[in-house]
C-alpha cells in the first residue's frame, strides 16, 4: 500500500471497462413487471378463451419468478456482500481483502472500497510511524532535560563550595 500512496502501483482492478448492467437490471425488473400484467391478462381471458389463459398465466408466473430471481441474485445478494465489506472495515479489519465480484457497479464499488481500505492502511500506518517519532523525540527530550537538571546540581554545588569557601 506505500506504493500505491506513492502513486507507483495501483490495484488490480482499478480502472474502466465497467459495464453498465443497472439498465439490465431494470429490464429484468420490467419483465417481472410484465409477467404480472400477463397474469392480470390472463384472468381477463379466463372467461372468453380459458386455453390461451392458462399460457397467459403461466408465462405471467413465469416472468415474476425470472424477475423476482435476477433481482435477487443481480441486486440483492451484491450490496448484501457490499454492505458486509463495509462492516468488515467499519470494525477496523483492514488486513482481509475486499472480494471483488464482477465487473459492474457493484464490482465498481466494491474496487473503490478496496482502494479506501488501503488508504485507510497507509494513514494508520503514518499515524503509528508519527507516534513513534514522537515518543522518540519525548524520550530525547527527558534524557537532555537530565542532563541540564544534573549540570545545574553540579553548579549549584561549585556555588555553594565557592560561598563556603569565601565565608571562611
């Protein structure tokens, strides 16, 4: 992650060629949409042509089962491992790398979390190396602040020996 901060690297799947499946994804929506008009349609017909009915309703069933599928599995179960990897990061574990499924939106998402996870590495990081330093720099501070109290002792004693020696 120092290389990617120092711009020499960058994560594997930064980078275009997302595909735009969001507009799939309503057309799945919409046929789900669809089927349930068939299904409307179909008990219209039941009255007048009872056989084309029954096609009407079972492609009506069909459509919101194919629907009701690909929004599950294309829309849900995604931002569900989304909203997981964010959990994972939110409670500090940054060391398990982000699982980048796909190469849509969600995949999208998923590769700019893993690329904040590795920035939210690089600052920890700085952040302990800035502690380090710091508590370096106290530790040399309290060794010379030492020395000068042990040097004003020293003084104080040579003043205290030249006054006793000029009262005798």
């Amino acid at each position: 992650y120092r290389r990617v901060t120092a711009g020499t690297a960058k994560l594997p799947a930064t980078g275009g060629g997302w595909q735009i499946s969001l507009q799939s994804r309503f057309g799945l929506l919409f046929a789900g949409l669809a089927g349930l008009q068939l299904l409307g349609f179909s008990a219209h017909l039941l009255g007048t042509h009872p056989a084309l009915s029954g096609f009407a309703f079972l492609a009506g069933l069909a459509g919101c089962a194919w629907g009701a599928f690909a929004v599950h599995s294309r829309i849900v179960r995604p931002l569900s491992h989304v909203i997981t990897c964010f959990g994972r990061i939110a409670e500090g574990e940054l060391a398990t790398p982000v699982d980048i499924q796909g190469r849509d939106e969600v995949g999208h998402v998923l590769t700019e979390l893993s690329s904040m996870q590795v920035q939210l590495r690089v600052v920890i990081d700085e952040i302990r190396l800035a502690e380090a330093e710091v508590s370096h720099q106290g530790r040399e501070v309290s060794t010379q602040m030492e020395l000068i109290a042990n040097q004003a002792q020293i003084q104080q004693d040579h003043v205290f020996g030249v006054t006793s020696a000029m009262e005798q």
